[in-house]
C-alpha cells in the first residue's frame, strides 16, 4: 500500500486494505520530519522502532499533535524524529490492526493421515472452514512474527496458523478413535479440541484464536473406494440376513455362480447346480420361517389370547404358504 506524501504533515494509516494486519508506512524519512500530527482510526495500533529495537507501542485510537501532545509514545517520536534529522539511525514506524479479525478461511494443504479405529484402513481426510483472531499482544507478534517485515497480511498469518493446527487435529482423530462414519457428526467437537489445544501456542507468539470452525471435510479418491468396498459387504450381509443364508454360504453360492458364467457344458451345468442349491437354501429357510409361525400361532391358542376359530383360521393362511 503506497502512503503517498501525505506524511509530509501526518502520519496515518489512511483506507488500509482489509487483508494487511501489520505495515510500515514509509522508508523515506524525508516524508514524515515534518509531519505535526499522528492519526489512529478506530482499531489501529501503532509501533515505533529505533535502530531495529521496539522503543514504543499504542493502541489508543485519537488524533496526537506532535508538537504539543506529551505521551510518552508522542514524545519518544518527537525525540527519535529530531534525532533522525543530523544522523543515520533507522527510524521505524508500523501501524496494525487492533480490531478483531474475522471470518479467515482456511484449508488443508496436506491431507491428515490417520486410521479407521474399527475398519483399519488408512484414511487421508482433507478438511476447510473460517477462524477468527485478536492481535492480544502487539510487541509480542511484532517481535515474534513481524521480525522487521514491511508487509504482513492474511495470507502471513493462514500460513503460520496451518502449520500450528494440522497435528493437534490428527493427534485428536487418532486418540478419540472415530470411525470415519461418524467424522462429519464431531466436526464441532474436533473444532473445539483443536482451539483449546493451540491456545497456549498462538498467545505465546502474540494472538488469539476468537473462533475456529470445520465446515466440511473430504475423503480421498483411494479412502472413498475402500468405504465403497466396506459399503457393498455390509449390504451383501444384510441380503443374506434377510434370506435366512449364512454369510459364508451365499459368497460360496456367488462364487459358483461366477463359474457358471464360463461359456462350455460345464458352465452350464455349474449354473443349474448353483441356481437349484441357492432356490433350496431359499425354500428351506422359508419353510423354517412358516414353522417358526405355526409355533408362535399354537403358543397363543395355548395361552387362550384367540379363540379357536381364529387359531385354525390363521393356521390355514400359513399352511397354504407352503
């Protein structure tokens, strides 16, 4: 962002662009010796250095006359900016934004890397969402981060706090044990592991994490074909429950059926062996049902809960199953 002249009478962070967090506003001293004042708009905060050590901070928003205001922030400028004019020393100025910052996006770079507690297979889950922040300590940041750089904006900071949560985020995954059914169930409570988790980190180096939230995650093409394959076996298990086969015993018929696909009289012949032994297995547990029915049916005539009339009524609409 270019301060233009306008420094010649005052230093101000004029229409900052929202993704800056921290700038320098000049290089060219000539700019700002004669400036009278200093402006802070409402969430500014500014910085003074000199000969590369912080000397000040303020984060007061207002308008500070340089030749009358005697803060102790305005009057160590007056002094390094007088100094500046008969020697070489390095006067620095930064503003930064002092107001919340909200709503940054934010998204893994790097799929995370952890296994399905119940399925044992390896998953690489990608996962998005926004955060919020609060510069807390600017000297902190400043000295921590800023590290004397002209330009930190959004894109600084997403690239600081991406390489901050990815591991508390697997470290989660791994020890709380969710299958990856019930992954999108918990994004709120990973989300709030997470930000409890990097509390202590991001205040050690000067902000905090207001909010953070995981709006959606997404599974890799290799993670969605094993879930596929897990899907396709828990549907073949429920068809066999549901026909009255074991499990074993309708992959075996599967199999023979596949063969009975071959071309040759012994496909053929394969084919009517596999679909006469299936049509029994299905008859056989059909009978066992219809006995399982006349049972319970006699059980209450027994216990007098319907009237004869009813018991051989019934009885009957079974037999004529058979």
């Amino acid at each position: 962002m270019n301060m233009g002249k306008q420094f010649r009478s005052v230093i101000e962070w004029k229409s900052p662009n929202e993704r800056e967090l921290f700038i320098k506003i000049t290089d060219n001293f000539e700019e700002i010796k004669n400036a009278s004042k200093l402006i802070l708009q409402v969430g500014q905060g500014c910085i003074i250095t000199y000969e590369g050590k912080v000397q000040d901070v303020i984060i007061e928003e207002g308008i500070y006359d340089l030749k009358t205001d005697n803060k102790p922030f305005i009057t160590n400028l007056k002094k390094f900016l007088a100094l500046q004019e008969r020697s070489e020393h390095i006067l620095g100025i930064w503003f930064f934004r002092n107001a919340d910052i909200v709503n940054m996006r934010w998204g893994t770079r790097v799929p995370i890397a952890y296994t399905d507690p119940i399925y044992t297979f390896p998953i690489l889950l990608s996962a998005f969402g926004n955060y919020s922040i609060k510069i807390t300590q600017p000297l902190m940041f400043f000295e921590n981060i800023i590290a004397g750089k002209h330009l930190f904006t959004h894109s600084d900071l997403k690239a600081i706090f991406l390489s901050r949560i990815i591991q508390p985020i697997t470290d989660y995954l791994a020890n709380a044990r969710f299958s990856y059914i019930e992954i999108d169930s918990r994004l709120n409570e990973i989300a709030q592991n997470t930000k409890e988790k990097t509390n202590t980190i991001f205040t050690d180096l000067g902000f905090e994490i207001l909010d953070f939230r995981i709006e959606g995650t997404q599974f890799d093409q290799e993670t969605l074909d094993r879930i596929g394959k897990v899907s396709d076996v828990q549907a073949e298990v429920k068809s066999a429950q549901i026909a009255g086969v074991d499990f074993a015993e309708l992959q075996k018929l599967k199999a023979m059926r596949d063969v009975a696909k071959n071309e040759g009289t012994a496909g053929t012949t394969m084919g009517m062996f596999t679909g006469a032994e299936l049509s029994q297995r299905t008859n056989e547990a059909s009978q066992e049902n219809i006995k399982t029915k006349l049972e319970n049916l006699k059980e209450l005539f027994d216990l007098k809960l319907i009237t004869e009339e009813e018991f051989k009524e019934k009885r009957e609409k079974i037999v004529n199953k058979l």
